[in-house]
C-alpha cells in the first residue's frame, strides 16, 4: 500500500480515513534524512489538537543532534533492559516482541528526527496535561503518517524523566510525556490489526453491546 | 468552510490535512439524531490509535438513551458549578468562557449520543492507560469532524469517576476518561486558533528556538 511507505513520493494527499485507519508503529528507518519542512507540518498538526481551556501546554523538543538522539538512544536501551523488556516478555507476541526489542535497542534512537512532546504545567495543570498532550500527540503521528513517514508513540524514555529532562536541559514545570521518532521507514509496514467493535463498544451501559 | 459544517452532506471525502487543521470543539448541537453508521466509523477510528504494547485497552459506551444522557447531564452542571467555573473564571476569555459554560449548563448533554470513553485496567497498567485512551479519543474526535460532526473532549465528568461508574454501571477496573458529546452542529465552527510554532518548539535542547 503506497499509502503507508510514502504516499507523498507520489504527490498523493490521502484522505483523512485513509491515514486513521492506515497507522502503524514504525521502529526501524532508512537513514533519510526528514526535512525540517514536514517536521514542520506535523508540529502544526499537533498544535491543533483540543487542550483543556485551550490553554496548548505544549512543548515540542526537536532532537536531531547527533549526541543528543544518542544520549535519549542510550537511555531508552537501560530502560528497556532493566524494565521494559522484563515486562513485556511472556505478554507481546513473538513478532511484536522482536519488533519493539530492536526499536527499543538501536531503532528508535536511529530515527533522524525525535520529537520529544512535553507538557508545561505552569501553563495547565498537571492533571489535565495527558488528555492535552497525548491528542497533539496522536495528531503528529497521523500528520507523520499522512506524509508517509514512520513514526512511534514512545513513552518508555520518560520513565526516568529526571535523566531525559537532564539531557533535553528542560525545567522542571516542563514535564516530558512521549518520545517520538520520525524518518522514513526501512520496510512496508502491514495493516494494524484491532480488536472488533463488538468487544469494545457498548450501548448506554457496560455490558450491552452496542452492534 | 463546508468541511466544518458538514462535508459528507456534500458528499466529500476531505484530506488528513484539511481535517486536522480544522478541529474545532463543539457545544453546541441542532437536535438531529446521529445514525449508528456514523458513530460506527468515529469509534472504529479511535480503536486504530496506538496502544502501549498493541493492548488496545479501551471500552467505548455510546450513550443514547435519554435517561442515561440526562444523568450525565446533571452530573457535568453540578461538576461545572463546583468546580469548573471558580477555576476558570478570570482564566478564559470571556467569550470562551461563554461557550464552556453554555456548553456544560446543557450543551454537551443535548448532544444526540455520548461516547464516554474507557480505560481498562485489567488490560494495561493503569499508568499506561493515558497514552492508549487519548490518542483513540483523539481520532474520534477528528472522524467526527471528518464526518461533519461536531464533537468536543471533555473531561469534566470523570473528576467524580464514582457517579460518572454508577450511572454507566462500569466495573472497578474500567475507568471514564473522557466524555464525548457527536452531534451536528448548531452552527458554523470559525477556524481554530493556535500558539505559533516559533512558540512552542525546540532545537535539540530546550530554550533554543526550533524555527
């Protein structure tokens, strides 16, 4: 599908449910550079997702700095050794263990652009940061997605947020709440697999189905 | 802009872009049903966001009954009165103001269909549920708007999660996070207004400006 390697190779504009129902996480990148152009674009789009009294307590950290995407690489590889993998073994299927083992080892950090999404609570409060921050940042996966490039929602790095915020030089009101890789991919990726709305969606209340 | 209005009354299928950029929360609602068909894509966008290790932990309860929207209806008045308005009176600007409070008095509960959205902590980490429940929350607002749809994320009725469980009848371990009025909009949404990129983002460390 065109649509998921780089639609805009094609000078294709996809469609809204083309790119919702077409994301997938992206672990592994070409080496391609990504112009600050479509870094751009998908910053744009995450800035125009709803905040709590519209109060966008965002901040966008662009990390292409060769020692700085290595210092968040080298944290997210201890963390996912000493925490991550230890939980998601015996839980992820073979494959999807595989593919989030070497993104997490050298994949991620080999992106060339990694956005780091963090919340200002000077600006919202601390509380109403995750239902702000977390739709920018599905927004910029689908803008990132839209434009055929790979990325991932990463929140593994920010578990230890005192060495992240270390690197990235940021105070303390500014809370780092997702890492996210963008390049172009090494491979296709394959349609998302979902459960059916007929395991999630209920009528009026839990426990009728909804279908 | 017929996209903000209704774009599938003319028959469009309107970009990514085109969607993205245009979200617009909306309060305010005319008083025409909302065929299952549409509620059917909206949540089957939201179930095509990441989750953490693909756990998809999310429940969906579509609220069209007119006792149970009511209830929820009584539960966000109270909550706004208590504790929405004091905290953002003198923080919001007037007209916005006007609209949130419009919106909780009577607005979000005239909505045709509620979709509160749901975390299930049996299926992931509670810590991890924010970074799953948001972004598909976020693609079923932006589907809404791709439909036409007006729609808006609220949080304010899961503040008092106990009363918002009771009425949905949800377990102990499914947690309200969002509440989502879809409806058509009473009127036309103008464009968004958003903080410029020179304003929120970052090169490699923080404090550097990215653009």
């Amino acid at each position: 599908m065109g649509l998921v390697t780089n639609p805009n190779e094609e000078g294709t504009d996809p469609t809204f449910f083309e790119v919702v129902l077409a994301q997938r996480a992206c672990r592994q990148f070409d080496g391609r550079p990504v112009d600050d152009a479509l870094v751009a674009r998908c910053i744009s789009a995450a800035t125009h997702a709803p905040s709590a009294e519209n109060l966008q307590p965002w901040v966008f950290v662009v990390v292409g700095d060769d020692a700085q995407r290595s210092a968040i690489g080298d944290l997210t590889r201890r963390l996912w050794r000493e925490a991550g993998r230890p939980m998601s073994e015996g839980r992820l299927t073979p494959q999807l263990l595989d593919d989030v083992d070497a993104g997490a080892e050298t994949g991620v950090a080999s992106a060339p652009v990694l956005v780091v999404v963090c919340g200002d609570s000077s600006v919202a409060h601390r509380s109403t940061l995750a239902s702000s921050i977390y739709p920018a940042t599905q927004n910029l996966l689908l803008a990132a997605n839209a434009l055929g490039l790979g990325s991932a929602m990463t929140t593994l790095a920010t578990i230890d947020e005192a060495t992240l915020a270390s690197i990235l030089g940021t105070p303390d009101h500014i809370r780092p709440m997702a890492v996210i890789p963008l390049g172009w991919p090494a491979r296709p990726l394959g349609p998302p697999r979902r459960r059916p709305l007929s395991e999630v969606a209920h009528r009026d209340r839990f426990g009728t189905s909804w279908t």
